[in-house]
C-alpha cells in the first residue's frame, strides 16, 4: 500500500506527504531542513524517526505538533489538516520536546499535576494519573522536591511522566530518554508500551538504536530531510544482507569462498559474513574446513543504519 492509498483509510493517526521547511535567517544561506518527506503512522503504532545530527527529525516534530509552520506539503493528524486547523488538533497531542526542562520553581508532583490540570482533566482524575505517571518514571520518592535540585536523568523522567499522565491519542517524544541510565530506559520503554496498549500512538526519535529496535513497530531513517529507508528493524537489516554476522578471522583478499553466503564486509583482519540463520551452518563447516575460527552474532540495527545512511550519502554526491 503506498502513502497515498493509505489517506483514505481511518486508520491513521498521522500522515504527512511530501512536507518542505525551508529556514530563512537574515544574513544566512537559507537551510533546506525538509525536502519532500513523506509518512504515515498507523494508529496505536510505535514509530522511531531516525538520523543523523541535523536530518530534520525535530523540524518535522515541530510541524507535526503545530508549533511550526511548513513551507510546503500537507499533513494530518486523526484526518484534520494541522496546519490549517491547529487548534483543533492540540487536543489530541502531547509533546516531549528535544532538550526540555521542567519549571524550576516546581516539584515533579506539581508539575505533572498543573499541567494535567490546564489540559482539562478534573482535580481527581489529575492525582490519580499524577500518581501513576511518577511512580511508572520511578521518581516517588523525589516527587516533593524542587526540579531545580534534580539531577539531569531525573528532570528528563519528569517531563517524560508529565506528557505520559495526559495519555494523549498521539505523542511525539523528542529523545525522550536522553541522558537516562539504562534502567530509567527500560522504565520509559515499559511506559510506552502500557500507552499504545490502551490505544495511544506514539512517534519518537532516538540516537539510541537498541531503542528503536525494541520500542518500535515502524521505522524511519531520515537524511538530509528525506525518507531514506522505512520498514521493521527486520526489514531494514534484510535490505543490507540478512539478520545475522558470522565473523571469520581472516585476510580479506581470500574472502570469496564465503561470498555466496551472503554478503562480505572487511573488518580490521576479519571478515563478516551478512547472512540469514539458515546458511550459518553450512559457512561454519566452510570456515572449520579451513582450519579457521568462526563467531556468529546478530547484525545489529545500528549496523543497518550505518550501511543505509552511508549509502544516502553516496548517491547524494
Ligand atoms: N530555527 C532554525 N533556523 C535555522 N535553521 C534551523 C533552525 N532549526 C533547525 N535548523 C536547521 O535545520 C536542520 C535540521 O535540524 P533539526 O533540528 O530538525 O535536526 P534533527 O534531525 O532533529 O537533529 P538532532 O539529531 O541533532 O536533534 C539543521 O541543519 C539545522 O541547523
Ligand atoms: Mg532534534
């Protein structure tokens, strides 16, 4: 199904087609941040947008969240147009911006609870979720304590927790896990799964790609403020070779032995073997033949990502 069938189907919560942002600074070249990004998320879906430093990522966020016009392109959020009724898609959004910090002169309780307040939930319904959110962000315990005094993981909990309570039908999350300890990661993760299970929908970026991988159902590489790639992490590893990497200590020049097995990539004095699980075996038999050693690991997403952004980057010159 390509984008454009899928507009007519109710069953997405977001789609954008062929979105442009040009940023015009006074005495600057003009920055081309989107150039012709098209996709869509599925309601309840688990989505990563991933990229280099500078793709475009946030820019597209921005727009998506209606705190930024586009230059061109048409996007929708639940089938309205958000760029020409903004204020008739708020409702349904939440965001956790790139780099934010909670009020200072607040406490993690005050602060989740205020804006659950100002979002229109009743006093009730704003303690109970309260609650919820700061106990699933593992910070109970600090949750009278001014966010001035928190340390960087746990003011980033707090604005996770915050825009997690309003359980908003859509979430853009902006690295929601920067600067978090691999526990406080798996904390979010969990809280994010718990969200699309009752029906929320989330787009998120990461540079964390053990998170992508885990988190989401789709994903989108960006680069230069195009779509380069989109699929599962699956998907994506498949288009560079296959799931898993046999690693053969050996000379690379004598690495055609092994080529049909997959595809070859030279590492400093061994070779990997980009393959799938059914011909591991026959390339460890190969390998043993030879009187050589063999290890077998999965190829990771970051690999994949490695090789798909590369790739951009050459046909881009
Ligand atoms: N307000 C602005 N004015 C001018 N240029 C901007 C502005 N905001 C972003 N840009 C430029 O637009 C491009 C895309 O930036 P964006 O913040 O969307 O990238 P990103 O993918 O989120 O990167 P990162 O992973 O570093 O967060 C960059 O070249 C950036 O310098
Ligand atoms: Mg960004």
């Amino acid at each position: 199904m390509s984008v454009s069938d899928s507009v007519s189907s109710s069953g997405l919560a977001l789609f954008a087609e062929n979105m442009r942002k040009v940023y015009h600074t006074r005495g600057k070249p003009s920055v081309e941040a989107l150039r012709g990004l098209s996709l869509s998320v599925k309601r309840g879906e688990r989505v990563a947008l991933l990229g280099r430093n500078g793709a475009g990522k946030t820019t597209f966020l921005k727009i998506a969240s209606t705190l930024l016009m586009p230059t061109s392109g048409r996007i929708e959020i639940f089938s309205k147009d958000v760029s020409v009724h903004p204020e008739e898609v708020r409702p349904y959004i939440a965001v956790v911006p790139q780099e934010g910090h909670p009020f200072y002169h607040l406490t993690p309780w005050e602060q989740v609870y205020t804006y659950l307040l100002t979002r229109g939930f009743s006093r009730e319904t704003a303690r109970e979720r309260t609650e919820v959110a700061l106990r699933d962000m593992d910070i109970y315990d600090i949750r009278d304590q001014l966010n001035v005094t928190l340390s960087g993981g746990q003011q980033q909990r707090t604005m996770v927790a915050t825009v997690l309570a309003t359980e908003a039908p859509l979430l853009f999350l902006d690295e929601p896990t920067l600067g978090m300890d691999p526990f406080a990661r798996r904390r979010v993760w969990a809280a994010l799964r718990k969200l699309t299970d009752r029906g929320s929908t989330l787009l998120l970026t990461t540079h964390y790609l053990d998170e992508a991988e885990s988190l989401s159902h789709k994903v989108y590489i960006i680069e230069k403020g195009k779509v380069v790639a989109q699929g599962t992490s699956s998907d994506l590893k498949r288009s560079v070779g296959g799931t898993v990497r046999v690693t053969i200590p050996m000379d690379s020049a004598k690495s055609e032995d092994f080529a049909s097995f997959g595809r070859i990539m030279t590492g400093e004095g061994v070779i990997h073997v980009i393959t799938e699980p059914p011909q591991i075996n026959e390339i460890l038999n190969t390998a043993l033949r030879r009187g050589l050693s063999a290890t077998v690991g999965p190829v990771t997403l970051e690999e994949a990502f490695l090789q798909l952004v590369g790739r951009a980057i050459e046909d881009e010159h």
